[in-house]
C-alpha cells in the first residue's frame, strides 16, 4: 500500500525504517503534515528477527515496519513509496524529487536513508547475508550461541567482534582474512581461547544450503557453523550532495556517516538525520528513539518560526502597502508596550564608519532614531546629539536608556514627522541609518532636508538596504531598496565631496536559520566649507 504524493508538507521524511517512521510518527502525533518516502530496501530485510527491542523481540523487520506504517497513518501522517534521487533549495524549504518524476516541497527534512553494506568479495559472504553469515553479536549472537564461529577479519572492529561473540560461545577461530592483530591484540585473543589462522580466505564453504566453513587460498577448510564479518557501513547519502550535505569518513574506521548534533540538527539549516545514516552502529531501538528525538526537535524548530511570524505580525506585519496606515500609528504601536523590536546596539556599519574615518565632533542629528543606541553611542564619543523620531514610544525608551549610560544630559530629543516638518538648524554630522518605512514616506524628500542641514564643512551619512535577504523568498515590494548611486542621485551635490558611496555585502541567517547575504550601502558626503563654493 502506497499513499498518493501531496504537493507540499511540513516535513518530508527520507527513508522509511525504524528512525524515519517514529520521526514521522512523532510529527503527525504533533499535527504536522508528513510523508515518508521509502525505497522499500530495509538493512536488516534478510534477518529472521528484530532483537533487543523490549516488548518487540524476535518480531520479523517487515512485520515491524508494516506495523509502523499503520501508526504513522493512524495521526495523519502519509507513506510514500519511492525514491528520493535529488533535493534542492526552494524559498525556505525544499523541493523533493522522486526518481520517478514527482514531486514534493517540504520546510524540513529528516534523511533516515540508512546506509549499504560493503561486504568482503569472497563469493558466500553476500549470498548468505544474515543467515549464516553475520556482524552484530546483539542482532544475532543468541541464536548462534554454543556453535562453531568463525572471524573473517575485514575492518577495524574485527577484533572487537572476535571477543565479543567468545561471550556467547566457546568455539571461535580469527581468520586473518585482510587484517592480522597487532601484538596486544594476539595476547587478548589468545587469552581468551580464540585460535588465530593466518591466510586469506577464497570462499565459503555450503553443503546442502548449509555454511560447514571456509576455504582459504592454501586449499585448507577452518569448519563452522558461522562466519562474521565486519562489513564497510556506507551512509545512503549520495543524494544531499546538491544542498551541501555530504557524508565523510566515521572517526570509528569502520565506514561513512552524515555528521550531527546530538539531537540529529545537521550542518545544513532545515535538515535532521537520524538512524545509521549518522550512527553506523545504532540498532532498531535506538535509531528509533534517535527518530523520536529528531521529530520532536524539528516540531519545535517549526514552532519558534510560526511563532516569530506571528509576532512580526502583531507588531504590525499586517502593513502590505505603503500608506495602508497611519505612520505615527504604526511606529507607535511599533514600540509600544511590552515591546522591545531592538538590541540596544548601535548600529555596527555607522560605528566602523566613524572609528575608521573620524569626523570633527560637534553637533550630531540622528534622523529616525529610534531606542537611540546610535544616538547614545555618539554623544559617548563626545558629540552633542539631537535625536529624531515620529514615535513617542521610542523616544521614551531612548531617554530612558540614555540616563542609563550616562549621558542624558548630551542628547536633546524630538518627536516630529520627518516628513512634514524637518528641526530647523545645521548640524556638523547628519546620520540616517536604516531609514526604511513600511508606511507611506517620502524618503528621497527627508534625505534632501538633511543635506540641507548639514553645516558648511560638516558631513553626512546615509546607510541603508540596498537588497532584501537573499533567503527572502516573497521581498516586500512596498519597501525601497536604493543602490548607493540612487541616494546619490537624488541629491543636489554641487560642490559637495562623495568620500565614500558603495556597497556593503553581509552574511544574514533567516529565522528559520537558512544562511543566506543581504546587501547594504553606505553613502558619506562632506559638504563645502563655503556654502555653493
């Protein structure tokens, strides 16, 4: 049974085992909308039983998944069978092709692909995978307990595996099939019964569809009953290349896996694993209590971005086009109480601005200043500052901050409407930061005033946006994004000297912590000393 692919999800869950479906079930349970997409090639298919799962012991995998399959069902959740073959970025989330040409978007993904198998190429090994010929001591050692082990030693952990099934039975033999053990190893296997028999091994031997033991390349048969191997354990991860997620070599030796945190939070905003596709070695249990885990932290993700929206709309993201409010309205609201929409820092590009290139201090105007972190930062450097802002709100919260830092007495603030009446002096610094409105204003008007408020001599700062975050899937197309060169050009610059008119380039990270640049710009301009000469 397949469920029929949707267009678009809250989750896509890559794989469809043990993590992928209590990922997926922990999700629907959280009314997310979710589909697992499953190849339908579990690891452990060719095993009797699943082991060391309380309350499920010795259920067959196909079972156990079916049964799985039915409880993500159960909350809502989808089961699609299909293959993932390529990803890409769309917006904020992801756009999900199957091999077969459909297709999906998803605001998150939890990649529970597993990983391959590389076996020994000794003709019976794969043949006989996970019947008679085994790796995991916990997986299968209790049925093979008290018969004839025989080592293959492959990789790393060959030895490890030697000592761990002499727990289980007294009969094991080491074949040094690519791997001999050192000197402390050899002590430890011969301290523990565990005959060691050099020689690469040339097949298995099978009479009657039964392992009776293993050849090896001088002729000579080391009888068992079962042979271990340590397979190369190879993360399913081929397809994450294209959104930058790649697997890479394991510290343990024994493979490759797909780092994470420990909550399954990769590298890659927007994306979680869990399973063996990051833990080689976990077993049904865990990789299902790593699905969990990862299920739930991707709910909670999910919650903090609806939530950050839906303050940014109470705060007045319900403003679609300009003038569709009052801006007094809105700026009041916007720094109303019980709100705090700033960081109490000033802004970074005008402090690098004068730090780097110093001006005279005097007299400085902060035009829509805000809480008046610029404006307390100015007048700490010795300027004497009025600030400007339409907002009573944030006027009250700039005063308040500046008797805070200790220089109330420094900065004079007004509350005015830039737009419909300017303060009516010279200043030898005029500073416009970020002097962007969601509400009707007339921005080119105000920057031609505050030119016009510059002292002869005196300087002006204009820094604004010049691009929306590149992440920014839907740009407010009622804002203005100037390039330096339009600030520039709405200006009556005669005489004026331009000391600094570019763009600034900045790594940005979403709310939802995509990664992404922005690009802002920085206009400097010194007026003549002699007014029009």
């Amino acid at each position: 049974m397949t469920d029929q692919l949707e267009d678009g999800y809250d989750v896509v869950v890559i794989g469809g085992g043990a993590a992928g479906l209590n990922g997926a079930m922990m999700l629907a349970r959280s009314r997310r909308s979710v589909a697992v997409v499953d190849a339908g090639a579990p690891r452990n298919a060719p095993a009797d039983g699943v082991h060391g799962l309380l309350g499920h012991d010795g259920t067959p995998p196909a079972e156990l998944l079916e049964r799985g399959r039915s409880e993500v069902r159960r909350y809502g959740g989808r089961v699609v069978t299909g293959e993932v073959n390529a990803l890409a970025r769309d917006g904020h989330g992801f756009a999900v092709t199957l091999a077969d040409g459909r297709s999906t978007r998803a605001r998150r993904l939890l990649v529970t692909t597993g990983l391959v198998d590389v076996l020994p190429e000794v003709p019976g090994v794969r043949e006989r995978w996970g019947r008679d010929v085994l790796h995991c001591p916990y997986c299968h050692g209790w049925e093979v307990r008290d018969r004839a082990v025989a080592i293959l030693a492959t990789g790393p952990q060959s030895v490890h595996q030697a000592l761990l099934f002499r727990q289980l039975t007294d009969d094991v033999v080491f074949v040094t099939h690519s791997l001999s053990p050192d000197d402390e190893q050899a002590e430890q296997l011969a301290a523990r019964g565990i005959r060691v028999v050099d020689g690469p091994a040339a097949s298995l031997e099978i009479t009657d569809d039964r392992l009776v033991g293993v050849r090896l390349d001088d002729d000579a048969v080391i009888g068992c009953d079962v042979v271990v191997v340590a397979s190369r354990m190879v993360a399913r991860a081929g397809f994450l290349d294209d959104i930058g997620l790649r697997a890479v070599e394991h510290p343990s030796g024994t493979g490759e896996h797909v780092p994470a945190d420990p909550t399954g939070r990769t590298d890659v905003p927007g994306v979680w694993v869990a399973g063996n596709v990051t833990d080689l070695s976990a077993q049904v249990g865990t990789a299902a209590a790593q699905g969990a885990l990862a299920g739930a932290q991707i709910n909670a993700d999910l919650v903090v971005e609806e939530t950050v929206r839906a303050v940014e709309a109470r705060r007045g993201g319900h403003v679609h086009q300009a003038g569709a409010t009052d801006p007094a309205e809105f700026w009041e609201g916007f720094y109303g109480p019980g709100r705090k929409p700033w960081s109490g820092r000033p802004n970074q590009v005008l402090v690098d601005e004068l730090t780097q290139r110093p001006a005279p201090v005097g007299r400085a105007l902060d035009l829509g200043c805000g809480a008046g972190a610029d404006a307390i930062w100015l007048a700490q450097q010795g300027w004497a500052v009025t600030g400007v802002d339409i907002s009573s709100a944030a006027l009250t919260h700039a005063a308040s901050e500046a008797d805070a830092a200790g220089v109330a007495e420094r900065i004079e603030w007004l509350q005015r409407d830039l737009d419909g009446g300017f303060p009516d002096d010279a200043w030898d610094l005029v500073a416009a930061a970020y002097l962007h409105s969601p509400v009707e204003f007339e921005r080119e008007k105000v920057l031609r005033q505050a030119a016009s408020a510059v002292a002869p001599g005196g300087t002006l700062i204009v820094i604004g946006h010049q691009s929306p975050p590149s992440w920014h899937a839907d740009p407010p197309t009622h804002l203005n994004f100037p390039r330096a060169e339009d600030v520039l050009a709405s200006l009556d610059l005669d005489g004026w000297t331009v000391e600094r008119a570019e763009p600034l380039e900045f790594e940005v990270t979403s709310p939802e912590g995509i990664p992404g640049t922005r690009t802002d710009n920085v206009v400097r301009l010194r007026r003549p000393v002699r007014v029009g000469g």
